[in-house]
C-alpha cells in the first residue's frame, strides 16, 4: 500500500536540530562534550537484561534454562552459556569503568584489564552464590506453608527473583561495578516491585514473602534467618548535607536488622537503628530507634514501651 499523496509533515530536521541543542546544553556544563567517535558511553540496559537472563539459566540451568535442556548436556550448557555472558558482561564493565576514570583516563589496556580482573572474580563466586540462593529457597519453602515444593519457589516467587538479582548485583557492588551493580537491581524492581539497593548486605536463608513495596537501602545490614512481608521498609530517618548543600554520600543510614527477625507487613524502620536477634516488628510499626533482642514490637507497644517512637519523623 503506497503512503498517502499529502504526506504529512514532521518537521523532523527542526526537532532533531532542537534535540541537539538540548543535548549540548546539557552536556556543557556536565563536562560531557566529547568527540563524536567515542562511541557509547554508558553501559547497556539491554544488554544486562540479556546476561541476567544467562546467568539465571546458568545458576539454575533445568528449571531456568531453556525448556529442551536435558541433564547429560547440562554442564555444557551451563559452559557455553557462562562464555557468553561473561564476554558480554566484560564489555559492558569496561563501558563502566571508562565513564568512572573519565576525570583520569586511563589507556584501552590498563581499563581492560581491570575489567578483566573484575569480571573473572565475579565468575568466580558464582559457586557460592548458588549456593547462598539455594539457602533463599530453602527458608522461601519453609516459610511458607501454600508454597507446595521448592520448584514452585524458584519459578513463581517474586522474592526470590529479587534474590538471584541482589546477590549478582551486590557482588558487582562489591567489585567496584555500581553502575552494571543498580542496572541489575531495577530490572529485578521492575519486574517485582521489590527495591533491593544492591549495596545492602543480607545474610543466609532471607525470605521476602509476597514482596511488592519492599524496600532496602544501601547501608542495611540483614543478619541470618530474616524474613519480611510486603511493604517493609528499611530507609534512612535523614539525610546531612555536605558543606556546600548537597546530599553525603555512602555514610551508614540504614537498619541493621540481626539474625532471626521477623518483620511482618507495612513496617516501616528508618535510620542506623538496630533490630535485636530474634525481635518480631507488627504490621505498620513505624520505627526510628533501637530495639533489644527478643522484642515483640506492635502498635500498642511503642506508646507503653518505646515513648515517642510511634510519633519520631512522622
């Protein structure tokens, strides 16, 4: 079917000359003006969609690899997979590495070569990351009594989705990847609506049931056996100001929950306060301060028990 005669018009040299504009306005003053032969500057979201797919075929290969895997040709798939997504993660930390020492560039080589480094350490804790995701699983089944098998955990519970992702982007986090580290992370947030910073530290055998509105922060610190329910927060109460206005960055801000907590729906738990081992939090608490160990906390008890702490920051 031919195009219409009066063929209408968009304009288009005038919006992608305004476009340009836009883009060196903004570039300018960010000290973002480069030659045009530079290339892509930033990593891909695309492209780490992809490699988290792989990984998450590679970690798990018979119940999230392809469906015609059979086991005897497992480990070879689990080996051409790996390749694949370790080459592609390399470049995309070498675009990372780039944008980060683009005060101080280093030569192709040197960055290279630090992104080789990165991306070899990452492969090599996959093992126990496997691992560690297999103690999720294990506390997911348990902790919840519809769950019918752990094969059912794996496939069908968003928290354990969020899992797989956290502890592949916190051991970017660690390994000096944030960028590739919080790509990784939001793909996990937008597909659960679960918002794990992948700074935050979570210890063995964490369960997140149900999930949606959860959200943890770059300082928190989880300890062992934890287990939260949907809308628990764990953020910071404030945030200081540097000298000249702008937000501290880094500075520890957030919860440190220990082992054996239960925190259960719409919880709220806000600053560097520490929830004691084996401490249950009730259903939207709102906590600014620290609770011992063995504390059964609910509405009515911050009135009677906690002074104040219901009404702090609200």
């Amino acid at each position: 079917m031919s195009s219409p005669s009066w063929g209408p018009n968009w304009n288009l040299d005038g919006i992608v000359s305004g476009l340009r504009a836009a883009r060196v306005d903004w570039r300018g003053p960010h000290g973002r003006l480069r030659e045009t032969s530079a290339g892509r500057e930033f990593p891909s979201q695309d492209s780490l969609r992809q490699i988290v797919a792989q990984l998450r075929g590679a970690l798990f290969p018979m119940r999230l690899g392809p469906i015609e895997l059979r086991e005897e040709s497992e480990d070879f798939y689990v080996g051409h997979t790996l390749g694949d997504a370790l080459d592609s993660l390399l470049r995309q930390t070498y675009l990372e590495l780039r944008h980060l020492g683009r005060q101080e560039p280093r030569s192709y080589d040197e960055t290279m070569a630090h992104a080789v480094q990165i991306v070899r350490q990452f492969g090599a804790e996959l093992p126990a990351l496997r691992r560690a995701l297999d103690l999720d699983v294990t506390a997911a089944y348990q902790g919840d009594p519809a769950a019918r098998s752990v094969d059912e955990v794996l496939l069908c519970y968003p928290g354990v989705t969020a899992m797989i992702h956290h502890r592949l982007a916190n051991v970017l986090y660690r390994l000096g990847a944030p960028m590739l580290a919080r790509i990784v992370a939001e793909i996990a947030h937008a597909e659960t609506g679960i918002d794990i910073h992948p700074g935050a530290t979570i210890g063995k055998s964490f369960f997140i049931d149900h999930g949606t509105g959860v959200v943890i922060g770059e300082t928190a610190i989880i300890g062992d056996r934890v287990r939260l329910y949907q809308m628990v927060t764990l953020g910071a109460k404030r945030f200081p100001p540097g000298q000249n206005g702008e937000l501290k960055k880094g500075l520890p801000r957030h919860p440190i929950i220990e082992d054996d907590v239960v925190i259960y729906a719409g919880a709220t738990i806000l600053g560097r306060v520490v929830i004691g081992k084996g401490s249950t939090i009730g259903g939207n608490v709102w906590l600014t301060r620290d609770v011992a160990p063995g504390s059964n906390v609910t509405q009515a008890s911050l009135v009677s028990d906690l002074p104040g702490c219901g009404l702090e920051g609200s």
